[in-house]
C-alpha cells in the first residue's frame, strides 16, 4: 500500500511540475496575474507530493518491506535503524529521489522568500526551476522508479547495503553535496529568468547573489566531508583521489567560485552582466554533466552508479534542452547584457576579472582531464588514463597563482586604485611571509615547496589582516564600533579566504612531510615510522550486527611513552560475501597516525599499513572555514530586504 502512495505522490508531483514550468509563463507573457501568481502554491503542491513520496520510500526500509525491489537490493533485516535509512540514497534509484526532494525544497524556500524580489521576477524563477523539477521528475519516473515491487516473489531477506556505505560518511555526504549541486539551479533559474523578463540591471545580482553563496557553502562542506570519508573509509591513507566522479564536484564548485566573485562586480559595479549570466549556465551545466557521469555508466568508480545507457542518454538530453535552451535565449538577449560601464586595469574589477579567469582555465583543465579518456574510447582509439601526475602538474601552479592575486583582490579599490596602495602594503606583507615561511621550514626540515606555499599562504593571511585593520582603523569612531559595522559578507570572504589558506598548507604539508610503510607484522612485533614505535599487541575475532571481524590491537609509542591504541578491522559481511577494511586513526591537529590491515599472510602475520600523516586536518579545517564563511556571506542582512529597499 505505501509504495503505491509514493508512486502515486511522484506522478501527481510531475503533473505539478509540468503546471509550474508552463502555467506562471504562459501568465507573464499574457500579462496575467492570476496564472503568473499561482507559481507559489504549485510549488509548494509539487514538493509536498515529493516529501510524501520520500516518506513512503523510507518506511518501506525502516519496516524492512523486501516486496520493493529497491529495499531487497539495498537493505537487511540486520541492517541497523540508521544504515536502513541511509541506504535509501545508497542507491541510485533512491539518492535521484534525494536529489528530487532536496530540489523541491530549494523550490519551496525560494517560494517562501519571494517578498525580497520584485515579484514577477520572483515568480519566473520559480517556473524556470519548475523545468528543471520537470526534468529530474520525469528521469526518475521513466526510468528509475524506487517503488518497483517483487509481487509475488517477495524474498525472506534482503540483499544489504554495499559495506563501503555502511558507514557514518553515507548518512551526511550524499544529501550534503546534492543540497550544493542542486542550490545551483537556483542561480542558473535567477539568470534564466533575467534573460527573460530583460531585468538585468545590476539589482539582479544582489537577488542571486545569498543562493549562490549559500549552494557554494553546502557544496564546499559536502566536498570536505567526502574527502574526510574517503581518507578514513578506504583504507589507502589519501585524502584526494582525482577520481572522475570527486571532479564531477569539483568542478561545479571551482566555476561556482568565479559566480561568487562575477556576481559581486555586477552588483557593486554593474559591469560583468554577460560573464555571470554565463558563468551561471556553465555552474549549472556541470552539476547536470555530474549527474550524467555519475548515472550513465560510462564510468567505474567507487562512487558511481552504474546503470542502463537509457539513463545516461535520458539525463544527456536534459542537460542538451536545459543549457542549449538558456544558451539561446542569452544569445537572443545578447545586446541587452553588455555592460557600458568601463573600469581600470587596477582597479578592483580587474582583479576579480584576473581570478575569475584563472578559475574557468582551472575548470577546464579538470574537465579537459576528466572527459578525454572517455572521449578517446568513444573514439576507438584505446583505452588510455588521466590521473594525478597530469592534474597535479597542471593545476597545482595556477592554483598558486590564484591564491596570489586572491590577496590583492580586497585590497583594490573600485575602478582604479593607485599602484603606491599597493606597493607598501604588498612589499612589507611579502617580506614578513617569506621569513615566517623560512622560520617555520628551519624548524620542521621542509623543502623549498613547503617555503614558497607557506611565503604564499602567509602573504593572504597578512595582506588579509592588513585590509582589514585598514577599514576598521578609518574614521573616528573607535575601532570595534567600526568592525561591528562592516557587513557579513566582507567577514564571509575573510574567512572564506582564511579557510582556503589552511586547505593549502595541509595540502602542502601533508605532500611533503608524510610518512608510509607496509609492513609484514604479527602479534609481539612491532615497527618504527617517523619516529613513532608501533606494537601489534593482539587479534581477536568480533560479530558484529551483520558482519564478522577481525579486530587488531596496536600501540603507538613517542619516546617511550604510549601515545594512542588503535583498533584497525578486517570486517567479512556476511550476505554480501565481502570483506572490507577498517582503518583505525590517532588525529591530532600537527599529525594522524593511521593503521590499517591488508591481507592475512601465513600463520598469524598480516599485511600492515602504517602512516604518519602531517597536518592532513588542516586540509579539512580549511574545508569548514570556506563552508562558514559562505554562510555567514548568505546571511548578510541586506540580502534580507524587500526589492526596491
């Protein structure tokens, strides 16, 4: 009974869907109040029907009903309560009505915000995201329906959650990183509907500008928490893989930043209109070409969902009629995009035009290394591989750049700063970073590319510093009165930047000063690895709810004294015949020790994996700081006002 409700609610959704895309339009174009303001109750019509549907498929897990060929294929009787709701997106059926739900739910939140805009604007938005509802409605629907019942052939027992997903990571990515992907239709729906109505005076900017930081926020965290699971769940101590489907993410997130940044000319300066309206599409296009690469099959990864081609070409043709229908009604709509107002080469505008394009060539050079080993094999010309020697070769030198010009930035004045600003404050800042920069490598050992990273990582911080004293010291009216005074959003991009300085000097360190070895160990051994002594205490043999595992006792020693117990596993899950590796981590915030089992070898000895990684946290720490400062830059309260205020 409770599949077919959810069944039920999902084609009633696409029929609202379908009401939402055609009805409000069809009133603007007519000049119809009455069809243009039904965008709202729609909307919130279509994402009721979709949370029922969502409800509906996740008692069926809950209650353990194996007659939904979904719930047989990911879940167990023995599965716990929590795992038995996260597989719900442990699948690729499930994680499409995922991405569904949460994308009705930007609809509704826009919806319920709409008194900020001008009100026609606001509800073309709503129908341009009532398209892109209608699309993902229909793929799910045509050709991945979770609600596929085994009527008569109920089996006794279902088939699992794939190991790999039962773990905490499951439960917060998957609906993390799709609240980023999908906030981007918002954005893109933004810039569709200026193109439409032709209101794309600088105002427009400012509507867009809270959505996009926010979807850039929850994207940014949504990253970090899939990095952070793979460094601990995949037992091979790496935190960044280049794997084709974590650039499915990151690309979106790399073009995202450059909207930031575009959106914040076009508002202060109104210069950029054509740049951002592109560069809004293009954000939105990777999050969809992410999809297709995920549900298409054309890759294998531990991430993707293999599935039929009739998905893949599906989710291809949506992503054809979607961005080929924007990209011609901004070619239609080109004259009026241009801007007239000009600028200086050092002024402000320049700067972010300078980063903006580093980001697109950053973009590219990831989609160019994602797409061409599937290109050449669509080509017949072999079978070859991109990996990281090319993208980290590529991408590691113009990212440094990035973060260079990144400082300069704030520190510029809107369309012409003189170069003396610069001079003094850039000088002074550089001189103290390379010596901090060179303290720090005297005291660890590192190499010269820790020095020229850190000098660079260094400089942010204190040209950073630098601009922000230099606006609350300003006046008479004390400095605390006037740092309470500037506006969230400049505190969104400090710490933003901040948190992009910390990502990189984890990165930098954690590549240069990080220890490895594999090693052959029975109980009674032990082994040194920079300088920490490990000892193989013991192995026992656990059960655990749906699982048998062996578990490992080691001690990790500093001068003699124990420092950490780590509990590495060799889990066998019983109904998928699987053996999984559980690593066992010491964090700390300079150093993670991090122990994980390979192979049982002969008698009692056992493959052994033991690193010491240097400031791997600060990789993720930077992550959280990017995140929050998003958010805090989404909340600034002038965003809060109505249109026209």
């Amino acid at each position: 009974m409770f599949p077919e409700i959810g069944q039920f609610s999902l084609i009633l959704s696409l029929f609202f869907a379908l009401s939402l895309a055609s009805v409000p339009l069809i009133g603007y174009w007519r000049g119809n109040r009455l069809l243009l303001e039904a965008a709202r109750p729609l909307t919130f019509i279509m994402s009721a029907l979709v949370l029922v549907s969502f409800i509906t498929l996740s008692w069926s897990f809950l209650s353990d009903d194996f007659s939904v060929l979904y719930v047989a294929q990911n879940s167990n009787s023995q599965l716990p309560v929590w795992y038995k709701f996260s597989a719900l997106w442990g699948g690729h059926e499930g994680s499409l009505l995922l991405w569904v739900l949460i994308l009705s739910g930007w609809c509704s939140v826009v919806a319920f915000k709409i008194k900020t805009l001008p009100e026609d604007v606001g509800l073309v938005v709503l129908s341009v995201l009532g398209m892109v509802s209608l699309g993902f409605l229909s793929f799910l629907l045509f050709t991945s329906s979770p609600f596929a019942r085994l009527l008569p052939d109920t089996p006794v027992d279902g088939g699992d959650l794939n190991p790999l997903l039962q773990d905490f990571g499951l439960i917060v990515h998957p609906p993390v990183l799709y609240m980023g992907y999908v906030g981007f239709s918002v954005a893109f729906g933004f810039a569709v509907a200026a193109l439409i109505t032709g209101n794309l005076n600088a105002s427009w900017a400012r509507w867009a500008r809270p959505w996009t930081a926010a979807s850039w926020a929850f994207l940014t965290l949504g990253i970090t928490l899939g990095s952070w699971w793979a460094y601990y769940e995949l037992g091979w101590g790496g935190w960044w893989f280049w794997d084709p489907v974590e650039n499915a993410s990151f690309m979106p997130w790399l073009a995202g930043t450059a909207l930031l940044h575009s959106l914040a000319v076009t508002e202060k300066r109104g210069v950029f209109k054509s740049w951002t309206i592109l560069l809004a599409i293009f954000t939105f296009s990777l999050s969809l070409l992410g999809a297709f690469l995920v549900r298409s099959g054309v890759l294998t990864s531990v991430h993707s969902f293999a599935a039929d081609p009739t998905r893949g070409i599906f989710i291809l043709v949506l992503l054809l009629v979607l961005v080929g229908g924007s990209l011609l009604l901004y070619a239609i709509r080109a004259v009026e995009v241009r801007s007239s107002v000009s600028f200086g080469a050092s002024g402000r505008e320049a700067w972010l035009l300078l980063n903006n394009i580093l980001l697109t060539v950053l973009t590219l050079t990831v989609l160019l290394g994602t797409l061409y080993p599937l290109i050449f094999d669509a080509l017949n010309l072999g079978k070859i591989s991109v990996g990281a020697p090319y993208f980290n070769s590529v991408f590691t030198p113009i990212a440094l750049l990035l973060v260079v010009f990144m400082a300069v930035g704030p520190l510029s004045k809107w369309h012409h700063t003189k170069f003396s600003v610069f001079a003094k404050v850039c000088s002074t800042s550089a001189f103290i970073a390379i010596l901090s920069a060179g303290l720090v490598v005297y005291y660890y050992g590192f190499g010269f590319i820790a020095w020229l990273s850190l000098a660079v990582a260094f400089w942010v911080v204190f040209l950073s510093c630098a601009d922000w004293f230099g606006k609350v010291s300003a006046g008479t009216k004390g400095i605390i009165p006037r740092a309470r005074q500037l506006p969230r959003n400049y505190y969104g991009m400090l710490l933003a930047h901040l948190g992009m300085v910390v990502s990189l000097v984890g990165i930098v360190l954690v590549s240069v000063n990080s220890h490895e070895s594999m090693l052959r160990l029975s109980p009674g051994d032990n082994a040194t690895v920079a300088g920490y002594d490990f000892m193989f205490d013991s192995m026992e043999q656990v059960d655990g709810p749906n699982y048998v595992s062996n578990k490992g006792q080691f001690t990790a020693y500093k001068s003699g004294e124990a420092v950490a117990v780590l509990y590495p596993e060799k889990r066998f899950f019983t109904t998928r015949q699987q053996v999984m590796t559980e690593a066992a981590l010491d964090a700390g915030f300079t150093r993670d020790l991090y122990v994980s089992l390979g192979e049982r070898l002969d008698g009692s000895a056992w493959g052994v994996r033991i690193y010491v990684k240097s400031f791997v946290r600060w990789i993720w720490l930077g992550g959280l700081l990017m995140m929050a400062g998003g958010l805090l830059a989404a909340l600034d309260k002038r965003y809060r006002k109505r249109a026209g205020g």
